[in-house]
C-alpha cells in the first residue's frame, strides 16, 4: 500500500499548481488525474488570457507545461480514476479501483463540468464556433453573430457579456419565459444587441471544413410547440445552461451547497473534514477562471503544508 503526505484528486489548473506548491514543499505529492488530464482548458483552443503568455497559448500545450513544471520539481501524475474515498480514519485511504493509496492529507480539485446539450454535431464544434464559457472565448466573436443557450442566470449573463464583442446576441430558449432572476431578465431584454428565439431548441450545429479547419455557420432549430425545423445562420454558441460540480466522491463526506459545490471556510481552502482542502471549480462557481484557479490551488498546498505541520509531518 502506498503512502503520500499529500494526495491531489483533479489536474487542472488548480490541482496543477497545487502540485507544483507541494512538491517544492518536498511533500512528493501524488496527482490522480482522473477522466479528463488537465482539466476543462484541454477542451480549449486558444487561451489568450493566462498571465505570461502575450501571444496566447493554447488549452491543452498550457496544461501540459504545468504538468511538466510540477513534475520537475517531484511531483509524480497517475492518469487513474478515484473510485472512492475513506476519510473516517487516519491516515486516509483513496482507492482506485482494487488499488489503495494511504494519504496524511487531500487537496480536492475535481472541478465542475460545463453542462452541455450531448449533440455529436455540439462535440465536433467544441472550439469552433461551439463554447461554454463567454468570459474564456468571448473576444473570438467580435462583430459576429452568436446564439446562446439558455434561460438562467447563467445564459443571461453570458448573453450580456457577448454583446461587449457580437453584432448581435440571440437567446434561445426551450420555454416562452425565462427562469433567470428579474434583474438579469431586465438587463437582457433591455439590451439592445439581445433578441429572444422562444420555444427552441438546438437540434444540430452546422458548418464547413476547410483546409482542415472546421468553422460553425449555422443552427439547426426545433420549435418545441409544432416541431418544425429551421437553420438558423450564427458564427458561434455558447451553451449557457449552467455548470455540474464534479463531487460524488465525496457526497455525505464534504460539505456542499445547494448546488453540490464544495464550501470551504473563510478565505481559506479548509474543509469540514480536518486534512482535506479544495480548490478551483469544485468550490468556485463565481469566478471559474484558470488563472483564479490556479490561484485557489497554490493557497490550498500552502494550507496543507501548513496543516503538515501543525500534525507534525514534514
């Protein structure tokens, strides 16, 4: 069986930096990266706002260089899945399938997955044309036409993000009303680069390849009340229908919000269980960014030497 001081569960760019921050620490900390190595941004072209890089950089390439500047210093990658987690006695037990690892402590960044659509036709666009983050990919449809989807919180804020970039932004929205909270509703419907396609639905993403590159042109739309079909002409579409957090792991373990976020305290990455820390996604549904992910992931590995410690394991 093998024992680390620290086991991170989750490679994006928070459990990366957590890595990096604890195998400087001489903490020789163990990254299980699970079904998706380095995180949504590997799902990301080009990242064009990431501190460091002024020519951009893309999603996958910045996650591997983080891996590699983590792994330098001691840090060591199994491209494993958690199956579960035992945390009701010391040290801890992660087990991965039919294997056990032993842990002093867990930094968790398992991150959140965009809810999406599950079009094949929304997959081959993914960073295309197709995206589900506005605040990521916004700038790349500057003076084109763009469609999101949704009717929440989430689309709206999106929506009205976009009209900083788009000509013109169309919601589309399964209903004839909107769920979103009345602010949000009046700030979109009073912009006047928003309109409304109700009762829609995206049955189809449409669009060419050329020279090998793929670029979205239009949408093939189904109106919910009479089922008639229509293509509908975008350059882009964000899928607005919010964020899932990836925590059942750790159902009836770690605390969560109505939501199913994990809740850390204070302006710490502590959890409720003593020895377990979380951060990026998994706890952050406000900024959801790499960098402030990063950010969370360095404070978690200070947390968890700090914790070390405090237990008396250096």
């Amino acid at each position: 069986m093998e024992h680390r001081k620290v086991i991170i569960i989750g490679s994006g760019p928070a459990g990366l930096t957590a890595a990096l921050y604890s195998a400087r620490a001489n903490l020789s900390p163990l990254i299980f990266e699970g079904n998706q190595p380095g995180g949504q941004l590997t799902i990301t072209t080009d990242v064009e706002n990431f501190p460091g890089f002024p020519e951009g950089i893309q999603g996958p390439k910045l996650m591997d260089e983080m891996r590699k500047q983590a792994h330098r210093f001691g840090a060591e990658s199994k491209y494993e899945h958690v199956t579960s987690v035992d945390v009701s006695k010391r040290p801890f037990t992660v087990h991965v399938g039919e294997t056990v690892y032993t842990a002093d402590s867990l930094i968790v960044s398992t991150g959140a997955s965009a809810r999406l659509l599950g079009l094949e036709s929304e997959k081959e666009y993914m960073g295309y044309g197709v995206s589900a983050c506005a605040t990521c990919d916004g700038f790349f449809f500057k003076d084109l036409e763009v469609a999101v989807i949704g009717g929440g919180d989430t689309a709206m804020e999106e929506a009205l993000f976009l009209t900083k970039f788009a000509t013109k932004v169309t919601v589309i929205h399964r209903r004839e009303e909107l769920r979103a909270s009345k602010i949000m509703q009046e700030r979109a419907l009073k912009s006047g680069k928003i309109e409304f396609k109700w009762n829609s639905v995206v049955e189809e993403v449409k669009g060419t390849e050329e020279n090998g590159m793929k670029k979205m042109t239009h949408l093939v739309l189904k109106n919910t009340l009479n089922g008639e079909l229509e293509e509908f002409p975008v350059q882009g579409l964000f899928i607005g229908i919010g964020h899932k957090p990836n925590t059942e792991l750790f159902e009836d373990i770690l605390d969560m919000d109505e939501s199913g976020y994990l809740v850390t305290k204070g302006k710490s990455t502590y959890t409720n269980v003593d020895g377990i820390f979380a951060c990026g996604d998994v706890q952050d549904h406000v900024y959801r960014q790499a960098v402030s992910a990063a950010g969370s992931g360095c404070m978690a590995s200070i947390d968890a030497e700090r914790w070390l410690a405090e237990q008396g394991i250096e």
